[in-house]
C-alpha cells in the first residue's frame, strides 16, 4: 500500500509540470478573447448620424411630456434625416424639442407624432424665432381682412379702371 502512495504522490508532483503548457496557452486564449470582444464592441458602436442625434432630442423630450419613448422605425428615421435636410442639425434638434411642447390643439390631440414635425417645419421655425402663434381666430381675421381689400380693389378697378 505504501508503494501505491508513492506513486500517486509522485504523480501529482509531475502533473503540475504537464499542465504548464496547457495553463499558459489558455491564459493565451483568455487573452486573445478579451482582444476580440473589445474588438467587436467597438464595431457595434456605430457613429452618431445627425438624424439620431435629432432622434434623440425629440426621444428625451417626448418621454419628458408623456412618460414612455416613441416608437421608433425607419420612417422615423428618415423623418429625422428629412429634418435635418431641410433645417441644418442643430436648428433641427430645437425645433423637434419645440414641437413636442406645443399645446395647439391638433398636436395635442395626436400626441406629437414627429411625421407633424417634419409636415409644419418651417412653420415651427418661424413660430420659434419669432415667438409669433397665430390662433385660429386671428388667421380668420387676417382672412376676412384680405378678403376685404380685394373686394375693394376690384371694385376700384372696375369703377377706375386698371390704370
């Protein structure tokens, strides 16, 4: 019995030596792993285009306003990249921002989809830098007030003539 002893001691003393090699190549692996995910994480990451970072600032905003992001999809990101097409980036990022807090009954009632955005941009910009709303009382008054006039310069034209 003792002689089996021996030789199982003798064993474990030789089987440190035989896993060497085997524990350094898979230190190796380990480290060729790590290499390759890093590797790969940076790949994932994909450059910001303007239009997510439009995206973005109507995301952050409209979640603000009614507590749940956006469905987002490729029409909506091509919205956002139309956005920034017609406006420039950072005119764009404000104006999206603008949209989403604004109380006109219409945008209210549908709740800010940012395809209104897109159809009213230049509206909004106006409405932004200048800080002008026309209400829908003021835009009828403005109507019957041109209506008016050309009442009247026909009327002239008729009475006088072109000239």
């Amino acid at each position: 019995m003792a002689k089996d002893s021996l030789t199982f001691r003798a064993k474990l003393d030789y089987l440190p030596k035989q896993l060497d090699p085997i524990v350094s190549y898979i230190k190796h692996l380990e480290e060729r792993i790590q290499r390759l995910e890093s590797q790969a994480f940076k790949k994932k990451k994909p450059a910001k285009t303007e239009g997510s970072e439009v995206w973005e600032a109507y995301s952050s905003v409209y979640k603000v306003r009614y507590g749940i992001t956006p469905p987002r999809s490729a029409k909506t990101n091509s919205i956002c990249k139309q956005l920034v097409d017609r406006l420039g980036k950072s005119e764009a990022i404000e104006i999206v921002k603008f949209f989403v807090y604004q109380n006109d009954a219409f945008y209210v009632k549908k709740m800010h989809p940012i395809q209104l955005c897109l159809n009213d941009a230049e509206s909004l910009y106006t409405r932004r830098q200048t800080g002008k709303k026309i209400s829908e009382k003021e835009a009828r008054q403005l109507e019957n007030t041109s209506d008016s006039v050309n009442s009247s310069q026909q009327y002239l034209r008729r009475k006088y003539g072109d000239g």
